[in-house]
C-alpha cells in the first residue's frame, strides 16, 4: 500500500501535476532519500519509452488508417498498377524467376538432348566403319608396277591385270569349284573383281550373290588359270559357338602378304545387339573385311566385317549360317545347284600351325575397282 | 519562401501528430517512394512498409529538440526511403542497384541510426507488454496510453472502486517494468 503511493506521488511529480510547496518538499525527499531519487530516475525513463512506444503505436495506426482513406479517394495509387505499370511491375518483380526458369529449362533441354543423343543408337556407318581397304591410287600404281615386273621376271604369258584396285578385302573358298566369300560391302561398288592368292597369283571372279543386308556375297571365279580343288580343309559351322571361344582369322590388310590373328569370341551378338553377327576380339584392320574367322577345331565361324570405330578391340563378324542362308538363295539359280558345302574340318585336331599351312591357300585378297 | 514556411508548418502539425499535416506529406510523397521501391524489387506492400518507416523516421525528427531541416521534406523522404529499402534488399539477400536515379539524396546515417535505437526500444517495449497477458495489457494501456482515469478504468473493466483499479495497475506496471527494464539491460549490455 505504501508502495503505490510512493509510485503514485512520483507518477505525478513527472507529470508535473504536484502544487509547488508539495514539489518543493519531494525534491527534498529526493535529496535525502537515494532511494527516492533512483525511483523517479528510473521511472521517468520507463514512462518516456511508454510514452513513445504510444506515440508510435498511434502514428502507425494514423498512417494505416490515412493510407487506406487516400487510395480509397484516388490521391496516391496504391495498388492501381495498370496496362504498363503493371507490366513493367510484374517483369521487374518476376525477372529472376524468369531467369531462373529459363535456365533450368535450358539446362533441361540440352541435358535431354544429351542424353537422348547418348542413349540413342546411332547410324552404323557412324561408329562402325567397314574394314574394307581403300587403297589410294598412289599405293595402287606402285602395287601395279611390282605386278608388272614380277610378271616380266617370271615372263609369264598371263595377261596382267591392269586396272587399279579401289577397294580390297579378303575372301575365302567355300567350294573347290570356285566359290568364295567374302562381304558384300568389299564388292558392292566395284565393276570387275579379282582375287590374289598367297602366291601372288591373280584370277577374275564375277559376284554371284550379293546380300547388302546380312553384308555377305558369293563370288564365283571365272578364269581359265583356275584349276577346281578336289577337296578344302576348313568346314563352315552351322551351330552358334561360344563365348570366350578362342578363334582365330586370316586376312590381307596389308595388301601383299596373309596376316594371322587370334583372340576369342566376346559376345554372341554384333553391333548393338545385331543378331546377324557376333563379336570378336581380335586384331582387325581395313583389309580384314570378308576374312574367315575360324574356331580352335578350324571350322569357319563366321565373316570378319566391321569394327567399332569407338571402342577399341571390338569386332564384329557375320555368324556362318548367314553363308548356308546365302548359298540357298544361290541355289533357286538352277546354274548353281551343285554348290557343295563342307560342314566338318579336316584340319580339327591338328595344332594352329598346322592349321593355317593347310588353311591359308583357301583364302584370297579380294580387290574391287 | 512561402514554401518552406509551408513546409515547416507541416513538420510542426506532423510533430503535434496533426493529422491533416500528416495526410498532406503522405499524399506529396508516397507515390515516388512507391515508384522507388517498385522499381527496385519490391512490391506495394514494401512501398507501404518502407513510407510509413520513414514517416516514423520523419515524426522523430519533428519530435526531436533539435529539430532543423536543412532541406526540403521530398529530398529528406527520399533518402530515407531509399536507405531502408537497399537496407530490407541486403538483408533479404536481393541487393540490386538502387540508387541510379534524378533524384538527390542527403546523409541520413545519424538519423537512421538514431531510429535504429528507438526501434529497438520500441520493440521491448511491445514484447514486454505483449508479455503481460490481460488484463494487464489492456489495464496499461487504457491508464497510460489512453491516459483514462481511474474512475474510468474501474467502470470499464468492472472493479468494485478505482482504488481497486489502482492496485491492479500497480501489480501490473510491476511486472511490466521488471519485464522491460531485465530486456532493457539484456540489450544495452548486448549492444
């Protein structure tokens, strides 16, 4: 009780509401009475931040109240943003989301793309190239000379072939008749064809069969030179073979002399999971195009055709059935129905040296001009 | 010269909280500082927001003794505006270049700082009394806010007498004054 009259006396000394004899003998009080003096001290602060808090809290109610009344009469445009204002309001106001939006969606797009372009499979030609040799003139006249000269050394009376191969690639015998082969894109573009042995020995052929689809053609040679073969000691596999199946190929990529490569079966399906071929491993250069590739037992598993041009190592060859299809369309030709087939290697058995002495002679240089 | 005679009248009506005084500045300068804020990233609330500020800005500048405006109200505005709208821009990370702009500014770095402290104030103030609870709240605030009468207070809030009411308020403006002098202190030692 005693409390709140101290307060109330001090309450009305700040306000100045005292008579001045009552003032005078307060300010005495406060004097003498250190705890007086604190009091009004600091409720004369506490009074003044009351005050202003009211003073702000009114004012801000004034200025909400004026604001309200002044739109309401048309005297500011508050919130009257219109035709162009309040296009130039909302870009101002949205331009970084814009922005923002518009680069994620950027991003967006391209990654797609991206992705899209990764994902997607590609035209073959574009990652695969043909492993047919495109031998530039130069190399083919110098080819033409050593021919020339190897011909006068032996003054053989065979006429010499003089017209510059464009394209070579390897082929081999399926029938001691003279059937060979080889792929249909090594021949596909060229007008006459002909075929060199290990020896150097050269013999025209004429391309019977050509199947640009499964890539596999038949060439049959006609040459007078050409002695038919009783017997070839490689056979052609109907069955698929096995991954990690060690096989091995002969070939010319080096234009003159037969090149041996082994590796193994690595996939039982080609490019992008084409059925039609199989992937290998081995060693392959333009020139290989149309080589057999042959299993341990010396059975023909299929037609070495093309390679990743990306990746290294990865080649693919056409699956041998794909020859026996060939040979049947072949056959609807009555002209060609005695085409005969070896399904079993007389080679099997023997070690790889071996092998390829026998082999080798069966298999051909096959040069498109 | 009738101008700034103009133009003092008005800050003495805006000092005396006049509210015609305070209508007239409004409507002389809200629509460039909404146009300032606009402008630069900001929407129509934030003009609000940012012109009442510097109206409080510009009443405790009126308010203050030493109350002398050396320039004319519009440029003051101005400034202060665009000081606490580039101020609400850093701290909400939006900073853009406020400022390239016709109109010319004053320093108002004391006035803002000045203003920083009674905001600061102002806010223990409000938390201390939203603290309170009722009816205290209402209890002081009729009392010293709305200087009512004890009597009134009384009838109002339904005390017996208004020696009732006067011991009510004096438990209330206790607490109160514990609540805002311990924050008071709290915040003078943090700051």
């Amino acid at each position: 009780m005693d409390d709140i009259k101290i307060l109330d006396t001090v309450e009305r000394y700040i306000r100045g509401e005292m008579r001045p004899d009552e003032r005078l003998h307060f300010e005495n009080l406060r004097k003498t009475n250190a705890e007086i003096d604190q009091l009004v001290v600091e409720h004369t602060l506490f009074l003044q931040q009351l005050n202003h808090f009211g003073e702000r809290k009114e004012l801000s109610s004034t200025l909400n109240e004026l604001h309200t009344d002044l739109t309401e009469q048309g005297k500011i445009d508050s919130m009257k943003l219109k035709g162009k204002a309040k296009v130039v309001y909302l870009w101002k106001r949205y331009k970084r989301v814009a922005a923002i939006a518009a680069s994620i969606a950027g991003i967006t797009t391209i990654t797609v793309t991206m992705l899209v372009n990764y994902l997607s499979p590609k035209a073959e030609s574009a990652k695969v190239r043909e492993l047919v040799n495109q031998v530039n003139n130069l190399d083919a006249r110098t080819k033409q000379l050593d021919t020339k000269i190897d011909k006068v050394d032996k003054k053989s009376t065979k006429p010499v072939i003089n017209t510059p191969a464009r394209y070579n690639g390897t082929g081999f015998l399926i029938d001691g008749k003279g059937y060979l082969v080889t792929n249909s894109h090594v021949v596909k573009n060229s007008k006459n064809v002909y075929i060199q042995n290990n020896k150097g020995e050269q013999f025209r052929v004429k391309v019977v069969q050509l199947d640009l689809a499964k890539d596999v053609a038949i060439l049959k040679i006609e040459d007078a030179d050409f002695k038919p073969i009783s017997y070839i000691p490689y056979g052609i596999r109907k069955a698929k073979t096995d991954i990690a199946e060690p096989i091995y190929t002969l070939g010319f990529p080096r234009n003159d002399e037969i090149v041996y490569g082994e590796g193994y079966l690595s996939a039982p399906t080609g490019f992008n999971g084409d059925t039609l071929s199989c992937q290998i491993a081995v060693a392959a250069n333009p020139g290989n195009s149309g080589g057999p590739v042959f299993n341990h037992n010396g059975e023909v598993i299929g037609i070495l055709s093309t390679k990743e041009v990306q990746a290294e190592g990865a080649v693919f060859a056409i699956q041998s059935k794909y020859i026996y299809q060939a040979i049947e369309e072949l056959k609807k030709d009555t002209s060609y129905q005695k085409i005969k087939i070896n399904s079993s290697s007389s080679v099997r058995g023997m070690d790889r040296v071996q092998q390829v002495n026998k082999i080798q002679d069966y298999v051909f240089m096959v040069k498109g001009d | 010269m009738t101008q700034e005679n103009n133009e003092k009248t008005l800050l003495e009506g805006l000092a005396a909280s006049d509210r015609k005084a305070i209508e007239s500045i409004y409507r002389d300068n809200f629509n460039m500082v909404q146009s300032l804020v606009i402008n630069n990233n900001g929407s129509a609330d934030d003009a609000k927001d940012i012109f009442q500020e510097t109206m409080i800005v510009l009443y405790e500048k009126a308010r203050s003794g030493s109350f002398e405006l050396n320039c004319q109200i519009k440029t003051f505005v101005y400034s202060i505006s665009r000081r606490l709208w580039l101020k609400r821009l850093q701290q909400q990370n939006r900073f853009s270049t406020a400022g390239d702009s016709m109109e010319p500014v004053v320093p108002v770095e004391d006035e803002l700082a000045g203003h920083e402290q009674r905001n600061a104030e102002f806010e223990m103030m409000e938390n201390a009394i939203n603290h309170l609870g009722e009816p205290c709240k209402s209890l002081i605030e009729a009392f010293y806010l709305q200087k009512q009468s004890m009597q009134e207070i009384a009838a109002r809030f339904g005390y017996t007498n208004a020696e009732n009411a006067k011991n009510q308020k004096y438990k209330c403006l206790m607490r109160l004054k514990k609540i805002f002098f311990t924050n008071y202190k709290n915040g003078n030692s943090d700051g």
